[in-house]
C-alpha cells in the first residue's frame, strides 16, 4: 500500500460519487469491466427535493458531480488549477474593458446526446431557465443555485453559434460561473421552461450520458445504481479515457472502505473518514493506494438571525469566543483537517484569518463580558444540530466536543440533535434551526465563491442575515478585479465585518483523499481545483 500526497497549483476540496469504466477512447481493458466508484452520497427525489439532476435546482456536492459527468458547460476548469477554458466553446472572452459584455462561440456541429442540434438558442435557454426558475419556483429559489447567475442582465443568442451575456455589473468571476452545472447546457426539446425536471433523467452534451435503478423510499425514490455511459456525439475539450462508469452508494464510509479492500469497489470516493485515512495510510492494505491533497472543503456553524436565542449579536460573538478549533481538529479529524479562522480557506487569494484577528484564542471571560454587556442572562440554552450522514459518521462526535466546549464555560447550556439530510436541508431552509452545521464545497476556487452565497437575497442558507455595504459596495468592488490580489482589500474588509456580525462561525478546513485499487490510472486528476470528480479521468492500466 502506498500513500501519495499530491500538491498542485491551487488547493483542491471534496469528493464525490462515482466511477469509470476501462475501454476508453485509447482502447484499454473491457469495456463491459467498469471502473466503480463509491460514494456515501444518496440521490433522492422526494417532494421536497423532486428535482435531484436538474441543472435549475441541484446545489450539492454530490448532485453536481454527476451532473459535470453528464451535462456540458461552455468553460471548464481545467486539470491542475487556474482560470477556466473553453469546453462546449471553442473561445470566449471579455468583449470590452468593464468585464460586463463576455461573448462565446461555440464548437462547430454541436450535437446533444439524443442527436439533436446544440446551438446557442439552446444555451440562451438553459440560462434563462435555471434563472427564471430561481425565481419563480420557492423549490428552486431555495436551493439558492441560481444566484451565480444573478448577475446576468439579458442572454443574446447572436448566431448559431455565438452567444453573447450583457452583466448588470462588471464581473471578473464570471468565466467560473459558466463552469458550473448552474450554466449547463439542456435540450429545450426535453425540458420544460417553467418547471423542473423531477427524478433521475439527464439529456446534455456531456462526456457520459446517465441510466439510473431507483427503488421506492419514504417521500419518493432512491437511486439504487447509476451508469455512465461514453456519449458517441460528445465534442468537448476532455480526453474520455473509460466508456462506461457506475456509481454505489454505501451508507457509511466503513462500509465502503471494506468493499474496497475486497475488490467489489476501485475507487473510495467521498466520504473518506478519518479511521480509514489513517488505516490506509498505516500500510498493510494490499493492492490499495492513498492519495492525499489540499483542501477547499470548509465546515461552520450556520445562524438563524431572526431566531430569539441567535437574534442578538452579543450570543453569536460568545460563541466564537469560546470554540476551540483546535481541539476539535485534534480530538475528531487528526492530520486531515486545520483549524479555519474565515470562511475563505487559505490557499485562496484574499484569504485573511478575521476571526483569529477578532477572537484569538478561546476565552471565557471575554465572552462572560460580550453576554454581560448586552445584558444576556447565562446559561443560554441553545441546540446545536447537525446532519446525521451527510458529511460522516464523525460529525457526531464534532458535536458533542462543540457542545461541552460551550457548556464547560457555563454561559451556555446546549444540547445536540441529529436528522437525516432529507429531512435537515428542508428544515434549515425553512428557519426551523437557530444554529446548525454545514459544510461548503466550492463552485469555483475564488475567494468570492466563499462570500457572497452567504450573504444577501438568494444567498444559499436563505439566511435573514444582511449587510448593506457587503452587498452594495465591496462585493461589486472585487468584482471588478480581474486581478484577484487587487481585490484583497474590498474581500478583507467582507472577511472582518462577517467575523464581527457572526452569521456564520467557520470551524475548520478539510484535506482531501481518493483511495483506489493500485491498477486504476488518473486518480491524482480525478479532482480538480474546485473540487469536482472529473471521471474522464480514470482508467484500468491505462493513461499517459
């Protein structure tokens, strides 16, 4: 058993569901012997979440790493970091001098998977869709995904195959909006415009097309299995090196790490835990290597403003004053995670500590005085909740050590609850929690992306939390810095005045690690500097 640490360019985050298949374009292996990749991610359409697969309402990890296997974008990023490239597109670029006019023309003869004709009436009407849905559907407005494309004032289709996007405001982070699945290109032929596409059925341009088994679960379906298939009129800027790709979902990590020592999985995607880091990197697993990278994943603690016990300031600053990062790290995730100061990770420009700056170390008696101060009676009661399988098993245990974090300063008495994603993702939407953990992984690996979803109308907790001069000044002035270390300024002072107010409490920030059987090639790329699977990636024996 190796282990392997790789670092490249920029920082990389999260994993995902999955899996390839041998035979790719280079004729390696059996194309009926897929590459399988595990996952801890579950895909479900209920009446909450109808939509799992559709580019208008999917925003999580998970989703959206099925979707970049499936569904085109117009820019991609690239392998090893750095500013996107063109994929359905065979250029785009900034038509003017304000970063608010950004034309793209498209690859000659563009088809669908289905045979249908791709031009750019069909990306005029992905975008505009994904955008009207937003704000028309509470489903989709709440799934907050199409505030990345809340900047755009109109779409003009200008031929067949230019397409031309006028911005409200000058935008440097928009090529990385349109390398999203938000921006995914969608037949008009097969999908409605004002309503989304519920259950498990993708029709793009993308490298794979999707077939789903579902069975029937409380609230609606699950899938069972998802196969990737080589789309045959795939035109794209990617190297498809496996035809066939199929995804398993395991409950727990445990589960999935012995499907990989057993061969029946090749591939240990998300969620990689701490006990099967630190099995796999103490050696003895056979045939199993470890890769381990940077990190873009960030956990925090989210707040309802409006909620009685989290309205008052006074409480939130207490909060940040007594939490220990350290010891969580330490005493729950070990050498795979570091303590986080703000919510933008370092490793991305712009990135300054404000919290550690405000906060320093953890202290009760300033935090006995932020109460007093305020005139807020000790203990407070409170309930930390979390989800109980969306980020681990360990989460948990995250918890508890939160928890008597708080209560052993005796100004808080807090208890901790735990539900299911299905149910936890709903609830918060719907302010039914006062405090409650989440975790973020990035659109794209610009400071912005770490900001502005947590703030203002749209934003992704649909927080009441709002910030005037956040919103109406230094988010459009960094904006209009295609020079991200010029905009430094304008996102320290968004970094110092969250520290200040405490919306949300960032708690620390995560490596990543792929485990995969020793024959299968790629692995170091198949995560690429925002985080997402890049399944093309993957083969049997086979690559450069």
């Amino acid at each position: 058993m190796n282990r392997k640490t790789l670092v490249l360019p920029v920082a990389i985050g999260l994993l995902a569901p999955v899996l390839a298949a041998c035979g790719g374009s280079d004729g390696g292996g059996d194309s009926d012997d897929a590459i399988v990749i595990g996952t801890t991610d579950a895909f479900a359409a209920t009446s909450d979440a109808p939509a799992p697969f559709d580019p208008a309402y999917a925003y999580d990890a998970g989703s959206w790493n099925v979707l970049r296997q499936t569904v085109q974008t117009l820019m991609i990023a690239p392998r090893g970091g750095g500013e996107p490239e063109p994929e359905a597109a065979e250029s785009c670029r900034f038509s003017d001098n304000i970063n608010k006019r950004y034309e793209c023309t498209l690859r000659g003869d563009m088809k669908f998977a289905n045979g249908n004709a791709l031009t750019a009436e069909d990306v005029k009407f992905s975008v505009e869709r994904t955008r009207a849905l937003g704000e028309s559907l509470p489903e989709a407005q709440n799934s907050g995904v199409s505030g990345l494309l809340a900047g755009i004032d109109t779409v003009e289709a200008v031929s067949d195959d230019k397409v031309v996007f006028h911005l409200k405001a000058s935008d440097a982070t928009f090529p990385h909006k349109l390398a999203t699945p938000a921006a995914g290109i969608i037949d008009a032929e097969t999908y409605g415009a004002k309503k989304l596409r519920n259950g498990f059925q993708v029709d793009s341009s993308g490298p794979y097309t999707l077939e789903t088994e579902t069975k029937k679960v409380d609230g609606g379906e699950e899938v069972v299995k998802a196969v990737f298939t080589k789309n045959p009129n795939y035109k794209g800027s990617l190297k498809v090196n496996s035809d066939k790709l199929e995804m398993r979902t395991f409950a727990q990590a445990s589960q999935m790490s012995t499907a990989l020592k057993s061969g029946d999985i090749d591939v240990m995607g998300r969620t990689v835990e701490p006990a099967q880091i630190k099995e796999f990197s103490a050696g003895g697993v056979d045939g199993v290597e470890l890769v381990e990278m940077p990190g873009l994943e960030i956990r925090y603690l989210g707040f309802d403003t409006d909620a009685p016990v989290a309205k008052e300031k006074a409480v939130r600053q207490a909060i940040a004053q007594l939490v220990d990062r350290a010891a969580i790290v330490s005493e729950v995730y070990g050498t795979s995670a570091e303590a986080l100061y703000s919510l933008v990770p370092t490793g991305i420009t712009g990135h300054t500590n404000s919290f550690f700056n405000k906060y320093s170390e953890p202290d009760k008696a300033k935090a006995a005085q932020l109460l007093g101060k305020a005139g807020i009676k000790s203990p407070v009661e409170l309930t930390l909740n979390y989800s109980t399988d969306k980020y681990g098993a360990v989460t948990k245990q995250e918890f508890e050590v939160l928890r008597d974090q708080l209560n052993s300063s005796d100004l808080f008495d807090v208890t901790i609850k735990g539900t299911p994603w299905k149910k936890y993702r709903s609830a918060e939407l719907k302010g039914e929690y006062a405090v409650y953990g989440m975790g973020w992984f990035p659109d794209f690996p610009d400071a912005d992306n770490f900001l502005a979803p947590f703030v203002g109308e749209g934003n992704f907790l649909n927080s009441p939390y709002r910030n005037s001069k956040i919103n109406n000044t230094l988010i459009p002035q960094s904006r209009q810095e295609a020079d991200r270390l010029a905009a430094g300024d304008s996102l320290k002072q968004i970094q110092d005045i969250i520290a200040e107010d405490v919306p949300v409490l960032p708690l620390w920030q995560g490596k990543t690690y792929v485990a995969a059987r020793d024959d299968i090639t790629g692995v170091e790329w198949v995560l690429n500097s925002s985080s997402n699977m890049q399944l093309w990636e993957l083969g049997r024996g086979i690559g450069e």
